[in-house]
C-alpha cells in the first residue's frame, strides 16, 4: 500500500512538472515590461457651490501624478482629485487628504466630509439600502477656507504601478508615506503652490500615514513646512490598540468605548454621555489598569471591587466579567453586549446593530456599520469621477481593500520590526516646526480607533501639548455619516484652518 502511494505520488508530481515548466514560460511571456513613457490620464470640470455660507466657483481635476525612479521612468500614478477655488490664489491654504485602511481610497473623506458634494446615506445608524443614493452640494465642505487635494496611494481608487513595477513596492508604511510625500511635492511645483500655507489630514490609518509623511516632508533638507495636521479617528500608537496575548494595554484602551455603547444601546444609565465617558476613562487609567497589571497577584477583594465597575462602565454581567478575567476584547464585546435581544454590534461605528447568522458566536459576522454605508459611498464615487467629471479609464475603482501584504517596519526594508508607535515622529516634527499645530477629531463609538489611545498617545514626553487640540463626536469612526457631527466637525476643521 505504502509503495503504490509513493507511485502515485511520483506519478502526479511528474505530471505536474512539465505543466509548472509550461507555465513558467507562459508567465515570463505574460509579464509586464518596462516601460519608459506614460501619458497621465486627466478629466477637469468647472463647478460652483455654496460653502461655510459663500458662494465658490471651483474647477476640479481628476489626474495621474505620475512618480518616476532616478532615471525618469515612470513607476506608479497615483491619482488626486483637486477642488481649487477660482480665481487660483497662490496665498490661499491647501489641504491634502487621505483615508486609511491601509488600502482605502479617499472618497469617505472626499464624499462624505470635506468635498463639494456629498452622498446622502441614514445619519441614524440605519443600512443605506440599495441605489440610487442622493449625491447633494455639501455646504460642510472646506472649500470656503481651503484647496482640496484628495490622494489615493497606489492600489487604491484608480492608482496603479506602471510596466514592470511591483505593487509591493509601495505596500508598506515607509513605503507608502514615501510616495505620497513625493505626490505632494509634486502638486506643489505643477500648481506653483510652495508659498501656500498647508495643511495635511487622515483618516485612521490615514493618521499613521499623516505623521510618517509630516516626517518625510518636515525632517528633509527639502523642506516643506506644514501649517497643521488633521487627525481623524488616530491610530499612532498600535500596541494601544492591537490586542495581542500577554499585553494588557489595548483592555484599557477601550473601556470609555464599551461605556458609550453600553449607555447608547440602554446597557447603561447616566445623565449624560460626556459625564459616564469621563468616569469610564478615569476607571480605565486608574483602578483598571492597576488591576491589569497586578495580574493573578490582585487581591480578590480589589478584583471584585474592579469587577462591580468594570459591569458598570460595559453593561456586561460580572459572571461574565470573571471568566474573562476582566479582559474583553473588542470582538467579543461588539457580540456579547446585546446576545440577549440576538444583536452585534458595529465596530467603527457601535450606534449600527446586525443579525448573525446565529446567536452563540465569539465575535461577529461582519461588521453592520460597515456594510451599513459602503454601498452607497462606492456608488457615489464611481458616478461623481466617472459621470459628472468625465473620467475615463477601464480600470475598476478600488474603495478598500485593493493593496497586498503590508510592510508594517516604519522605516522600510532593512530595517526591524519595532515597538509600532508613529506619534514620536510628528512630535519632532512639532518640535522643529514652531508653527505646526495639530487637530484630533475622535468619535466616542468608535471601537476601531478608540479615543484614549489617541489621547494617550499624543500625551507622550517630546509632543508639545500646547498645539494640540481633540474634539469628540457622538458618532463613530467615520462620524460624518452623522448629520450634526459632520456639520460640527466641518466647523471644527474650518476653525483650526483659520487660526493659522
């Protein structure tokens, strides 16, 4: 028996050779070439709108900015969308955008914040339904105050590598921030815009991305001085949030989220939002983290003291709280809060609520306030380039998820993993830019980005507090799918903008 199944074995392993060889060649047949010229795809249309209460003529551009190695052959494009208020004003700001992931494009910011047009989705916490979505004049956007340069880094939107060039060459945090610097300097030449007070803002991942590329641009004999940082939704200090086993810290990070769910879906009680998330932060970095670290060396009288809040803060029971050993993680949370009425719910955005496939699980299917909004924001960026500013290109739109395997050591290839935490380097770059300020816009239902994490990582030693100021949204991740935090969000931007 052994000797026919090594006879079969060898039987399909020889059948497959001469197959692996055939497609070898067909591969290297098949293969990209270098290419030496590129003609960057372009759409432009003159538009007008009402912003912040004035009436803008604007023209906005939809182009490749194409990015070149030492020789001058093209690599990548990399394409923004441009909203510049007519007549050009070199002395007018301009703000540079992107979202996150890694691997999302920048309509979330574009369609549903900071653009001229916005896409209308439930600002309750609702599914968005199926098509046609309203795509309205977005009277929130900035464009009143500031230029808008939106970024899609490559494999996102329409972005691409060109011939030859590996994709992976661009998929990592080095890599990428490296990139969009260079995206930047160049807008800034074909524009003539150098003298122009800037601004550079992110969303989620977007904010690791923001403070990597303050870096590239600040801490350069090329430098480009930066007015202000916009941070939605902050991720810089990774261990704060990354959960892995054997490290308490990421448990405290998300107390004040399970106690702003808690109260919202009725798991909690207090008289105000803002005064049971105060208490719920305080019990986080004080009694909560004390117990953590006091590990099976904590008193039973000291733990069932931590217990009786902990249930208080996360609407969870304290027999639950015990088997978990105080430590819940954002999945099980997001499945074990509302079980009883047979609810998950979301991640960035915990006000949505869905229905898994059954009710015993440890984490949820998916996440409802994602999939809650991603139908119409898709829709709408892919008929606002396409249609209304006549974009053509074959090319799929890539909202999220397009990129591969990321490269996640800070300064690139040869270098080593380390401690994952990107707020030092927007502290130096504070540090040698006295003008550079910083705002944090955090949403108190957001689990993918919790607040505290910002707020302790931007507190470190080397980050000058005084040029720092958060605002916080009763909405979630993205929290201008809320109405009334879009709208307090636009006159928070608007604001820290002005105050240059």
């Amino acid at each position: 028996m052994k000797f026919q199944m090594k006879l079969l074995c060898a039987a399909a392993l020889l059948g497959l050779l001469p197959q692996t060889a055939f497609a070898t060649d067909e591969a290297a047949k098949s293969a990209p070439a270098p290419v030496t010229e590129y003609t960057a795809n372009k759409a432009e249309k003159r538009l007008s709108g009402t912003f912040g209460g004035q009436r803008v003529n604007y023209t906005a551009t939809v182009a490749e900015q194409v990015l070149k190695d030492d020789k001058g052959n093209p690599k990548a494009a990399i394409v923004t969308t441009t909203y510049i208020a007519e007549p050009n004003d070199p002395s007018r700001p301009v703000t540079f955008l992107f979202n996150g992931g890694p691997g999302s494009a920048s309509l979330w910011l574009q369609l549903g914040a900071f653009g001229p047009k916005r896409v209308a989705i439930p600002s309750d916490a609702k599914d968005d339904g199926a098509p046609p979505y309203p795509i309205l004049d977005n009277p929130d956007s900035l464009l009143d105050v500031t230029d808008l340069v939106f970024i899609d880094p490559v494999g996102t939107g329409f972005s691409h590598v060109i011939g030859d060039t590996k994709p992976s060459d661009y998929y990592g945090m080095d890599q990428d921030a490296t990139s969009v610097a260079q995206v930047i300097r160049q807008w800034l030449s074909e524009h003539d815009r150098w003298n122009s007070p800037k601004f550079l803002g992110g969303e989620s991942y977007g904010t690791t991305r923001s403070a990597l590329v303050a870096g590239k641009l600040e801490n350069d004999y090329n430098d480009v001085a930066l007015n202000g940082v916009i941070l939605i939704s902050a991720i810089l200090d990774f261990a704060a949030v990354w959960g892995d086993e054997g490290s308490d810290v990421s448990y405290v990070s998300y107390v004040p989220n399970m106690a702003a769910a808690a109260l919202y879906h009725g798991k909690a009680s207090a008289p105000s939002l803002e005064q049971f998330v105060a208490e719920a932060r305080a019990f986080a970095i004080g009694p909560y983290a004390t117990a953590l670290l006091k590990g099976q060396a904590l008193p039973e009288t000291e733990k069932a003291a931590v217990r009786r809040d902990l249930a208080r803060f996360s609407g969870l029971s304290e027999a639950y709280l015990d088997r978990a050993n105080l430590r819940v993680s954002p999945d099980r949370y997001y499945k074990e809060l509302l079980r009883d009425r047979g609810l998950t719910i979301g991640r960035l955005d915990a006000r949505y609520t869905g229905v898994d496939i059954d009710n015993a699980g440890e984490s949820p299917d998916n996440d409802p306030s994602f999939y809650g909004i991603d139908g119409g924001y898709t829709a709408a960026a892919n008929d606002w380039f396409r249609r209304t500013l006549g974009y053509k290109t074959e090319r799929d739109y890539s909202p999220i998820g397009g990129v591969g395997a990321w490269d996640w050591r800070p300064a690139g290839e040869g270098s080593v993993a380390t401690y994952l935490n990107v707020a030092p380097t927007l502290g130096r770059a504070m540090r040698e830019n006295s003008d550079l300020r910083v705002f944090v816009g955090q949403g108190y239902y957001d689990f993918a980005t919790p607040f505290l994490a910002a707020e302790q990582s931007l507190n470190r030693p080397g980050i000058p507090q005084d040029r720092i100021a958060f605002e916080y949204y009763g909405s979630g991740h993205m929290m201008y799918v809320r109405d009334e935090d879009r709208q307090k969000l636009s006159r928070d931007v608007r604001a820290f903008i002005r105050a240059r």
